[in-house]
C-alpha cells in the first residue's frame, strides 16, 4: 500500500507543508519522488518512505491530504475527500529532498513589498531596459551584483522599495528575460515576486545555516550562491557616452574692465536711524519732543551743518539704536515728512535712503575709496528726481537732542490738571492767569525762522502740549509746511481734554486755508463753546456753515430752518450760529429766539452738545433767564448721562482719523478688525449652510440670510451682503404677509446701515412700512417680533414698573421732579417702617434713573450717600436689597466712584454669603450693573470675591442660572482672569445647548453668552459662536402656533446677537477713540457747569 | 438619432473635422496644445475636463474660443463663477413663482444651466453642499429636477476651472467626476514674446469683434455624431471581451494595467472602478480620434491626467512620461 501526499498547487499547499515540517522535520531532507500529471504546474502527489502506518494516520488528523494511491499501468488513482481521480499517465520526478521537489505558489493579487532583486541575463532585452527605468525613476540607489546563471553571466540587480511597474513587468513579460524575486522569509530565500513556497521556513534556516542565498522562480528552479555576494552601485555597471564634438578652448593674455554706474535698487526695509533735515522739517519734530521722556531724548544727537552751496542750514539727526529698545524712526519720519536713511550693511559710516541699496554689489575697500569713507564721518547717498546725490560730512558738532529743548510753563487748565494729579506733592490752590491773546501771538511772530542752537538750561517745567503757529521758514513749501502744522494741531486735539479756545480757532484757520471748510466750521464752533466772546469766530463758522448748507443768510431761511420738520446737520449748525450772533447783538425776533431755544434743547438735535450748549447759553445769558440756563443744564448732562456722546456729531473727523494714524500698534485697526470680522461671518457662513440652515423657501433661511446681510453691511462689505439677500427679494412674494414685511423692514436696516442714517430716520422708515401693512392682523404680527428686535425697533423695551401704593407713588413721583429734594425723600421711604420692600426697591430704581438723567450730579452722589449706608438695614428681603444694590452701583458708575462700588459689591456678597440666597433674576439684575461698572473700571478690590462668591450660586440648577454664570464669564474677562472666563462661558454654553431647560431661560443663556461674546477677543468669539448657530435648533419658542408658523422668535432674535456678537460697531470704535469721547465729555461738564454758574450764581 | 451603418460612411470625415480643428485653435494660443487636445476628447467623449491652475493661464479663454469655434450661440453657452454664497437657483434658474402659488416647484430655466449645451463652471470646488450635491446629479445622470420629476439636461459638454482641489472628503466625489484633470501653467518664462504678441492679437481680434476662429471647421454636431459612433462600436462586437480584443492589444493593455497599479500603489492615486472605465473609454476615444484605430502605447499619456489632489497633478504627470519613456 503506498501513500503520497497530495500537492494541489494552490494557496492551501502552504498550510500542508507547514504542517508536516512540524510534525515530520526529518522527512524533509530524505529522497521524495513526484508523479505529476498532464499539468506539472498542477496537483502532484509526493511519495515518501515514512508515509506509511500510524503516520499517515496522525498526518490526516492535522488536516494534511494524505491519500492511498493505486497504480495502474503508467497511470494512477486516488481518492480524496470521498472522489476518486484517476490519472491515466504520470511522470515521475525524483529529488533529494522535498524543497527541491516543491515549485511555488502564487498568493494572488499584487504585493507591495519591501525589497526585490531582479535577475536579468546580460544579453536579454531586459536588462538594458530594465537600468534604463530604474534611471528613468530616479532610483539611483540600486545596486547590483554580477553572476553565473547556469554558463549565462547575469545582472542581480537590488532595489528597495522596488517600482509596481518594473514587477509587475518582470511577471508579465516573460520575452524581456527579468524575474523579480521577494524575499520569502527572514533573508536568505527569495521567491519569484507574488509567489510563496511551502518549505519557506526550513530552508530559509538551512541556507542561513550554510551562509547561503536561494532564488528560486515560478517554475521551481533554484539558483543557490554565496551569501557574501559582491555588490556594486548602478552607475558602476554605467558607460556613458556622449555623442558631441569637443570644441578646445584655451586662455589669452590681457584684462578689460568695465565701467558700471552704482545705482540705487530695492533693499530691505529696515527702520532708518539718521534724517537729514533743513529747518523747517526740524521744527516739526516738537511734536515728539513734546512726547519724548529724557531717556528717549537723549537717544538722539543733532548737528547743525552748513553747505558749499549754501542752500542750509541742514540739521543732522541721528537716533541711537540701542538692542532691545523700541525704535522711534517712524514718528520722526513721519512728522517730519521725510524718509530717512539707514546705515549701509558692511559699512560704518555710509547711509542710504529706507527700503533702498547700492547696485551692483562691490569690494568693501573698492567703495570705500569711491565714496571717500574714510575721509568723512558720515557719507550719504540721497537719490533726487532719479538722480544720486551724495552728502560728505567731513565733521559734526553733535549734541543731544535734549539740549535743544526749552521747558516753559503752560497755561492750559487741563494738563495742568492732569499734572497736578499725577505729582508726588502737594500743591497750593493754583490761579493761572493767562497771557493775553495778542501778546502771545506778537511774541510767537518775533519768534526765528529756524530753531536756536543749544543754549543753557534755566528750566523749570516741561512744555506740554502748546502749540504754536509757527512761521514758514524760506525755501519751504508754503502748502507743504501748513499741512504740517494742521497735522500737530491734530495731534494735539486728538488727545483729548483741549479746552484753549486759541487751539481749536487755530485749526480752524489753517482748515480754511486749506479748503477743509467743513472741519474748519467745527473747529470754529468749538472754539465759540470754550471763548463765547470771540464774536468773529461765530461769524467765520456761519459763514461755513451757510456755504455748506447751500443758504444765502437771508432771514426768511432762519424761519423756515427752526419750523422745518426735517434738518441736516449743516442746516441745523447755520441756525445755531445765528442765533448765537443774534443773541450777542442783542437783536433778532423773540419768537425765533424762543423756537430755536427750543429745538436746541432736544437732544436728538442734529448738532454737537458743544454747539447746543453755546446756543442755550447764550440764549438765556442774552435774556438772564436762569431757570431757563438751569433747564438747559439738566437737559444736556443727563442726555449726556443717558447716551453719552455721538461719534457722529460729537467727534470731528480729523480727531477720528488722527487716532486711527497715531502710535503703530493699532494702525489700520478698523481695517484689521473688519476684516478679522468678515472672516468670521464668511466662516459661520459656511456653517449655516453646512448645518443645513439655509434652504429655499423658508422663512427662517431669509431671516438668516438678513440677519448675516446686515452684519456684512456693518463690515462695509456691502456687494457681499448684497448677494447674500438677492434670494430673499426674489423670494418675497411667496412668503406670508408678515415676513413680507419684515423682510423689508430687514432690508431697510441695511439700507439704513449703510447710509448711516440716523434714529429719527429709521423710526421714519418703520413707521412707513408699517403703515404699508395690509391689516391689523398682520401690524401685530410683524410688531410681535419687531419690538424683540434689537435692530428693528425704535424705542428701547419696556417693562411694567411695580406699582407703589399711592402716597408712596406720590412722594416718589415729586422727587423725580424735584431731583434736589430726591435724597431728603429717598431717606424719608427707606426709614419708613411702613413701606415694602419691594416699593423701597421700586423707588431707588426710579430716583436713581431721574437724578442720572437731571446731569444733577450733587443730587446723585447724595442719592448714593443714603442708599449705600441704609441698604443692610432697611432693606430686609435680600433679592430687593441685591437689586437696590445694582441700581446704586450704576450711579457709582455715571460717578465714577470706585470707593462706593466696592462698598456695594461687598454688600451683594453679604447678602449671598447669607442663608437667604437671592433669586437668580434678582442677581441678574444686581450683577448687570456691576459687570457695566468693571467694563469703565476695571479690577476694583471687591470684584474678585463678588465674583468667586457668586458662581457658586450660579452653578446650581435652576431658572436662569446659566444666564447668570454667562454675565459672570465676563466679568472674569475685566479682571484679566481669561482662562476662567473661557470656562466658564464654554461650560454655560454647553449646558445651554444640552440641558433641559425651559424655552425662555434657554434664549436668555443664549443671548447672555452671545452679549458677552462681544468683549472677547474678535478671533476667539469664532469657536463659541459657530457652536451656538450649529445648536439653533433647539432654541424653540412656545409662542402660538400660529406665530410660530410665521417665524422662530427666539431663533431670529439669537442670530441678530449672533451677528452682533462677531462684527458688532463696538469693537470699530477703538479704545482710542472711546477714550478721546470720555475725555470730552468731562471737559463737556465742567464748562457746561463753569458756565451755568457764572449765569446763575450757584 | 444616427445608426451605426450611417455613421461608418462618414466617420472619417468628421474625425477629419475634429483634428483640423483642434489644430487650428492651437495657432490662438501659446503652449497650449495639451489643454486643447484634453478639451476636444473630452468634448468628443463627453466627459466632464478640469483645469486646474492660477488665475490668469487662458482656462476661461481656452473655453469660450473653444465654444465660440463650433458655431454656438450664447444660448448654448452657459458660464458662472461660483462662491459659496451661490445657491441652487442662480445655476438651475429661479423658481416660477406664478406656478408656486399654485403648488408646483418648478424652476425657470431659460439661460441657466439645464437649457446650455455647453457649460463652463469656474472655481467650481468654492461652491457649497447644495451646488455640489445638484452638479453632482446633472454631471452623473444628466437630468436634474423639475416639480420632483426628473428632467434630462442639454448639456453635453462641461469645463470646470479651479485654483485649487480642496482635501474634503466632501468634495472628493465631484471631483471623481472629473476623470481628467490638467494644470495649466504660466507659460510667460518660457514664451515671453510669443504670448505678448498673441495676447496683443487677441486684444485686437476682442477691439475689432473678429472671431478668426470661428471658421466652422468642426461643428457641434460633429462632436455629437463621434460620440454617438464610439458609444456604438463599444458594443459593436457583440461580445463581452469582444471590444478589448479588437481595439486593445494585450501588451498595451498589459501597459496600462501596469501604470494604473504603479500610481495607486507608489503614488497614492485613487482609481476608483468607475473612473477605470471611463479612462477605458477615454483611451478608445483617444485613439480612434488621433489616428482611427487601436489603442496604441502613445495614447497612454492620457493617464498623465488621472491625479485627483492638486500635489499629485504634476508628479502623476512626470511620472506617466517616464514610464513610457517619453521625453518631454
């Protein structure tokens, strides 16, 4: 009986063999026969000595096919797995061990593998090619090796990471004569590519054993050598040729040299540190003088320089550059309107013009001796109307810039002020008496051409902020030199606080000169509100105004302009300055007088408070009416109080574009944030759609659309805003009559945005859409939503005062009236045993807003007094006494006293650290004003424990307690604690958007997050923002169906705050200029105070 | 529509047609002839072509000379910049609002998309999920939807310009559609003068309102009678291997099985089933274009032109030449 293993020539013979070289190691190495078949590729049965007896038994119980073979004639049968094969002729292959008895398998596909070495006869058509490939690819880093295939010298040639294309072409393209091999085991067999032999194992062992390596092909052929084959680079089996003739050049004698004219190119931009100046660019540098501390002065060095051709004197100014000190190239550059130069690399003493440099680059000493470097201390190349100049200072006389300055005193009360505040000591009441006009300006006009030498020091006080008119020195552009003035008397008013008279008539004059008459006509009304007997003043801004507003100054005009239903801007200054000038001439029709009193009194007046209050003064100086002066007070502080200033009639725009200019940190700052900003929104843009919000014909996708339209419009990106609303105007008949409407009335903000329309412009346009709906059905529905938007309503929401019983009522209401009797009765009620809390409450509320709004600032201090020493004791319910409290701490706020802040923060965290917690809508409304106080002050020294003490608070689960630890997350951000403000605010927003809360509380979060948004960072607001849109979803409403149908009210109110919360009109207003607004206003104050004193004697 | 038989007496003309004027747009421009070449066989196979590549490098141009040569009026043509703020309506028309009122969804499409033979999308991966998702209907089954029906498209043939292939996934499957793309480069460094005086011609030609290649070498309906033949003799054999035997040597498509492998496997390039056999049919239509027969071991440069992300453009491209040992 013999048995032979069957060989089936597939995968599955790997399994077979590995099985039996486990379990018979010893067989492998003994003689095997093979009787193959028709296809010796095919199935094979492999016969062997030891298959026989309890082997072949345990052999089939590991699965190996083991089968009983029959012979018959030359043929042979056998059964397997129940079928019998019959092969009618064999032939019989002997070997002396069974590796060399097994031809390998193929494992499909394509392998990708590490390495490949392809054997190639010499003289076959592949191996050319193949080098040439290998080549051709850049693989370079084969190597090769030189052998004897069987008589035949071959390539072997070694690539890692071999090319697809060469294995697969050594496989399919047997005419080429290549066979690629992979390595089939550890190292040392190597199987034809995308084949596997059974046997791999062992005779990977036994090669390795014997310091062998075996190829062997898909047809079973071994190639067994020397492991320690040698191997060389590809090049080195390389001849190159090269098919061109050689042409022979060889060397002559002599040398030319050719003239090349220097010229200067583009160079690096770097800071310049030396200007050469002629006088008048010298004096227009006392701008930064004025700036300079004594170190910084004495940075820099001056030399007065003659000339051959006498066109001086030139004045050398050369800035010290020190490591690590922040340069001040650009300001003296830019004052005094000229570049400056730069030292020339590799060179000491040889400077040329900024951003530029000497071409063709030379030999240091070549340029020294052309430039005469080392004759002169400073040589420069300067290029005029493209041609070279070149300045030799052989010498200087250089001295520091600080011995060219004198300190005087000045006059100007505010900087005094300023100085008086920040001195270490302590100074008598001071009276200053100013120098008269006239001898001021006789004093200025004796004063050189050009600036002194240095002189002695006998100085007292450091000039500040004076500026003068200073003469033209000869030689200098007349128009150049007066623009150079404007821009220091710019600088100056921009600072903020000017309060001289002489300063802003100054200006105004150089502004006319220059055509400017606009500006010219606001520096002039300025002046009129600080000096209201310069008459000329008045009559030079009428004159403006009267050529602005297109009016011929007959008095016909002046009736029709105080009746007028509508004003412009310049009409309404025209009409104040006549009145000013009638009212000085004693003159003018009493019933005009009266009308215009009146109109100027309003503060929705288009005019600035300035010139409002020059006309009420001298209205009522004109007529000694005191009530009447003490009435215009109250009106114009507590509008002041109530709104603050208008950036439009309140701040010139020269002031606004001089602060946009000044310092270098911030410029183009508007520029930058609107674009940081329309990044942004074009980014929460993409979000939207992403997210699937925006759809065709559907209602909210339009309010999106509007809501992002406005934002872009804010951004002065109108064409974009434009595209992104064209859908919603074809759409616009499809929709319901409300949102009709209110698609309007959305597109009417933009309108109104974009052309900086004012209040009274936008109520006008929504009065007329409204009146345009077709039924009171519809008007309510459109209102249902208008009043919640905060961009399309024209009055501010109101609420529903508690009601005060009615003595109390009474009481109450004549104190509002009677603001000075306000804290006699506020301490009356707060004692009064028989009063409510509530009605307490109600009642600071309602004393608090009408002193505020009287601009009776004595009235609101004492007003505080009462509160901040009774609240603790009369107050018993802690959420009326933490409300209470927020009404003091926004008095504390319009007051700007801190002390009495930090009074009442610690008050409200007595009142939370107490058993009786209050409400979380009482906090709210506590803490509301307390986040508006830190906002204008910063960290004061009870807001860190106000805060900590509250988030606790805010953390527990309740109605609105999310809206609280948002306003919260803010106040952190005014302490400078960010990374706990980012917490916060994140973890608020989570739990807005997850939690299961009540519909309103989860808008009220929502908007909280959103409204303290806005005083983050612009970049950093992105991240919370597009998390909130992507979550709108789930901001439902529970108004009626049908309104719901109409609209999501909450979902459109949170996008508008979305939007204002990334491109809102606060952040444009840079700090600067909200700071130059501040400084106004207190100058604003003090004079509307000074005058009305002077009138009514108080 | 033509039958085999009325095709096959006058194939050879329009084949004629097509290569004249292909060869005659190329004196309009400089070194342009590859992005010609793609443009006639993908208008021939009518298969969507993406151009990729900087502002300013004659894609737009490329187009409109291309459209303007056969004879379409500008109804035909259909060309739109696309933003991400573009929306469905303004590539498919907008909705009559008339018939909305009375409950039907139905767009206006005259001078839109749907109606054009032609169409030219520039920036087309700026676009948002909605264009994408409807571009991506009317480039895989030709039709888009009217009032929820399906409706067929008239275009035929369709260009897209890009400066970049964005890496989203989300746009991965529009830009499969696109079988061939080809980078088109600034070609001022190396043809200074001849593009100044092209350019300086073209100026003229634009001042004076000629047209020079205008010549009606080839007409839109001969592009559409070639696609026709080739869509016939794909199945002409009868046979399912039939096709590959008669028109395929082995040892090319041995070749080109190899290239495909080599730049999936070293290079990365995803070639999906479906793009295998449109560039099988990109290579048939190739060769019976160039030169009326089999596909021949040259008509492989085409896969020069199978890279799907930006980065593997050029390297795809450099690599393919070399393969088959072309030099330039």
């Amino acid at each position: 009986m013999t048995f032979a293993i069957l060989r089936l020539g597939g995968a599955s013979d790997l399994a077979t063999f590995y099985t039996l070289a486990r379990e018979l190691p010893g067989v492998l190495d003994t003689p095997w026969e093979a009787l193959v078949g028709a296809d010796p590729a095919g199935p094979a049965l492999l016969l062997n000595a030891a298959l026989a007896g309890p082997t072949v038994t345990s052999l089939r119980r590991k699965g190996v096919a083991v089968v009983r073979v029959e012979r018959h004639g030359d043929g042979v049968a056998y059964e397997h797995r129940g079928q019998r094969a019959v092969w009618p002729a064999v032939e019989t292959l002997g070997a002396a061990s069974l590796a060399t008895l097994l031809r390998p398998v193929p494992v499909g596909g394509d392998p990708v593998v590490e390495e490949a070495w392809f054997l190639v006869a010499l003289d076959a058509p592949g191996a050319h090619a193949t080098l040439e490939r290998l080549l051709a690819l850049g693989r370079d880093d084969a190597s090769v090796s030189e052998l004897d295939d069987d008589g035949r010298p071959s390539l072997l040639i070694r690539v890692t990471a071999p090319p697809m294309y060469l294995l697969l072409r050594a496989r399919e393209e047997p005419a080429e004569g290549v066979t690629a091999f992979a390595r089939a085991h550890d190292q040392s067999l190597w199987v034809a590519w995308s084949y596997a032999h059974p046997l791999a194992g062992p005779i990977d062992t036994q090669l390795r054993a014997r310091h062998q390596t075996a190829l062997v092909d898909a047809a079973g052929r071994w190639r067994v050598f020397d492991a320690a084959l040698a191997t060389r680079s590809i090049y080195d089996i390389l001849v190159p040729t090269l098919a061109a003739e050689p042409v022979l050049m060889t060397a002559e004698p002599g040398q030319r040299r050719f003239q090349i004219a220097l010229r200067l190119g583009l160079g690096p931009l770097t800071e310049p540190e030396l200007w050469l100046l002629n006088a008048a660019q010298f004096a227009a540098l006392e701008a930064l003088v004025e700036s300079l501390t004594a170190d910084e002065l004495r940075r820099f060095t001056v030399s007065r320089l003659g000339s051959a051709e006498n066109d001086g004197p030139y004045y050398l100014l050369h800035e010290l550059v020190r490591p690590n000190v922040p340069r001040m190239a650009t300001r003296v550059s830019d004052l005094a309107g000229v570049k400056g130069f730069c030292r020339s690399p590799g060179t000491d003493n040889l400077y040329l013009p900024e951003g530029r440099r000497l071409q063709p680059a030379m030999r240091r000493d070549e340029l020294r001796a052309l430039l005469n470097l080392e004759r002169n201390r400073y040589v420069i190349l300067d290029e005029r109307q493209g041609r070279l100049r070149r300045y030799e200072v052989a010498s200087t006389d250089d001295a520091p810039l600080s011995e060219w300055v004198d300190f005087v005193a000045t006059d100007q009360r505010t900087v005094l002020d300023r100085w008086l505040e920040e001195a270490p000591f302590a100074w008598p009441e001071l009276s200053i008496e100013r120098r008269p006009r006239d001898v001021e300006v006789a004093a200025r006009a004796t004063q050189d051409e050009a600036p002194q030498p240095p002189r002695p020091r006998p100085k007292k006080a450091k000039e500040i902020n004076e500026v003068q008119a200073t003469a033209v020195a000869p030689g200098v552009d007349p128009h150049a030199a007066l623009r150079a003035e404007i821009r220091q008397l710019e600088i100056a008013v921009a600072a903020g606080g000017v309060d001289d008279g002489a300063v802003w008539s100054a200006l105004g004059d150089r502004k006319a000169q220059v055509s400017e008459h606009d500006e010219a006509a606001v520096c002039f009304e300025n002046a009129v509100f600080f000096e209201p007997e310069a008459g000329e003043r008045v009559g030079r801004a009428a004159q403006l105004r009267m050529r602005l507003a297109d009016k011929r100054g007959s008095a016909e005009e002046l009736y029709e302009l105080v009746t007028a239903q509508r004003i412009t801007p310049n009409e309404a200054a025209y009409l104040g300055l006549r009145l000013i000038e009638m009212a000085a001439a004693g003159g003018g029709d009493d019933a005009l007088l009266q009308e215009g009193g009146r109109r100027f009194l309003s503060p929705e007046y288009p005019v600035s408070r300035r010139l409002a209050w020059s006309v009420l003064r001298a209205l009522h100086t004109r007529s000694g009416d005191r009530l009447g002066m003490t009435r215009a007070k109250e009106q114009l502080l507590g509008a002041i109080n109530d709104r603050g200033l208008s950036d439009t009639f309140d701040l010139p725009r020269f002031v606004r574009y001089a602060l946009a200019l000044a310092g270098t940190e911030r410029q183009d700052s508007t520029l930058r944030l609107r674009s940081e900003q329309g990044v942004l929104l074009d980014g929460l843009w993409r979000d939207a759609v992403d997210a699937g919000l925006v759809r065709e014909l559907d209602p909210f996708s339009n309010y999106l659309r509007l809501a992002f339209g406005v934002g872009y419009t804010r951004l002065a990106a109108a064409q974009r805003a434009k595209e992104l609303v064209e859908p919603v105007e074809r759409e616009l008949s499809v929709h319901e009559a409300p949102n009709r409407v209110l698609f309007g009335l959305y597109l009417a903000r933009m309108a109104h945005i974009a052309t900086r329309g004012d209040d009274a412009a936008w109520k006008r346009e929504v009065d007329e859409r409204l009146k345009a709906c077709p039924d009171a059905r519809t008007r309510d529905r459109v209102e249902h939503l208008r009043k919640r938007s905060a961009w399309l309503r024209t009055e501010s929401p109101s609420s529903t005062d508690p009601e005060l019983r009615p003595a109390y009522h009474k009481m109450a209401a004549a104190a509002e009236v009677d603001v000075g009797a306000a804290p006699e009765t506020l301490g009356r009620i707060l004692d009064d045993r028989g009063v409510y809390d509530y009605e307490k409450e109600e009642v600071v509320r309602r004393l608090m807003r009408s002193a505020k709004a009287s601009g009776n600032d004595g009235a609101l201090s004492q007003l505080l007094a009462v509160c901040t020493g009774r609240l603790a004791t009369k107050i018993g319910q802690p959420g009326y006494r933490v409300r209470s409290a927020g009404h003091c701490m926004g008095a504390a706020g319009v007051l700007g006293d801190v002390e009495a802040l930090d009074r009442l923060l610690d008050e409200v965290v007595t009142v939370c650290e107490s058993p009786a917690v209050p409400q979380m809508a009482d906090l709210i409304d506590a803490v509301k004003p307390a986040i508006l106080a830190l906002r204008r002050f910063g960290a004061t020294r009870s807001a860190r424990r106000f805060l900590e003490t509250l988030v606790p608070i805010a953390s527990r689960p309740g109605p609105r307690s999310a809206q609280l630890r948002a306003i919260l997350s803010e106040g952190f951000l005014r302490l400078g604690d960010r990374p706990r403000a980012d917490e916060l605010l994140r973890e608020t927003l989570g739990a807005t958007l997850e939690a299961t809360m009540p519909h309103a509380d989860r808008y009220f979060a929502g908007a909280a997050i959103l409204n303290a948004l806005r005083y983050w960072p612009t970049q950093d607001r992105a991240a919370e923002s597009a998390r909130l849109l992507k979550g709108i979803e789930v901001f439902t409403d529970t108004f009626t169906a049908s309104t719901m149908k109409l609209y999501p009210t909450f979902k459109v109110q949170l996008i508008e705050q979305l939007v204002d919360a990334v491109g809102d009109e606060v952040t444009f207003e840079s700090d600067k200029v909200q700071g130059y607004l501040d400084e106004e206003e207190q100058v604003l104050r003090r004079r509307i105070v000074a005058d009305w004193r002077v009138v009514c004697g108080a | 529509m033509w039958s085999l038989k009325e095709l096959e007496r006058e194939i050879d003309d329009i084949r004629a047609r097509i290569n004249r004027h292909r060869r005659d747009l190329e004196e309009y421009f400089v070194k342009r002839a590859d992005e010609l070449e793609l443009a006639t066989l993908s208008a021939a196979a009518q298969e969507p072509l993406l151009f990729v590549g900087p502002p300013g490098t004659a894609k737009s141009d490329l187009v409109v000379k291309f459209v303007e040569s056969l004879g379409l009026g500008d109804t035909d043509y259909y060309e739109y910049m696309l933003t991400k703020f573009t929306e469905p309506s303004e590539i498919l028309g907008p909705i009559d609002i008339d018939l909305l009122k009375q409950g039907r969804f139905v767009r206006r499409t005259a001078g839109k998309l749907p109606n054009a033979k032609v169409a030219f999308l520039d920036e087309i991966f700026k676009s948002n999920s909605a264009i994408l998702n409807t571009l991506l209907t009317i480039v895989n089954e030709r039709k888009y939807y009217q009032d929820g029906a399906p409706e067929p498209v008239a275009l035929r043939f369709l260009f897209a310009a890009t400066n970049d292939i964005p890496e989203q996934t989300e746009l991965d499957a529009l830009a499969d559609r696109f079988i061939l793309k080809i980078e088109t480069r600034p070609v001022k460094d190396t043809h200074f003068a001849e593009l100044i005086d092209a350019g300086v011609m073209n100026e003229v030609y634009k001042a004076t309102g000629q047209k020079p290649w205008a010549r009606g070498t080839a007409s839109f309906e001969d592009f559409l009678k070639f696609k026709r033949y080739i869509d016939l003799s794909l199945g002409a054999s009868g046979s399912l291997s039939g096709d590959r035997e008669q028109w395929f040597p082995p040892a090319v498509f041995a070749e080109f099985r190899r290239i495909v492998r080599a730049l999936e496997t070293e290079d990365k390039v995803m070639v999906s089933d479906r793009k295998l056999v449109k560039l099988y049919k990109l290579l048939r239509t190739r060769a019976f274009l160039l030169h009326g027969g089999a596909v021949q071991q040259s008509d492989l440069a085409l896969l020069a032109y199978v890279g799907n992300r930006r980065h593997e453009l050029g390297a795809v491209q450099d690599k393919v030449r070399k393969l088959l040992g072309l030099t330039s």
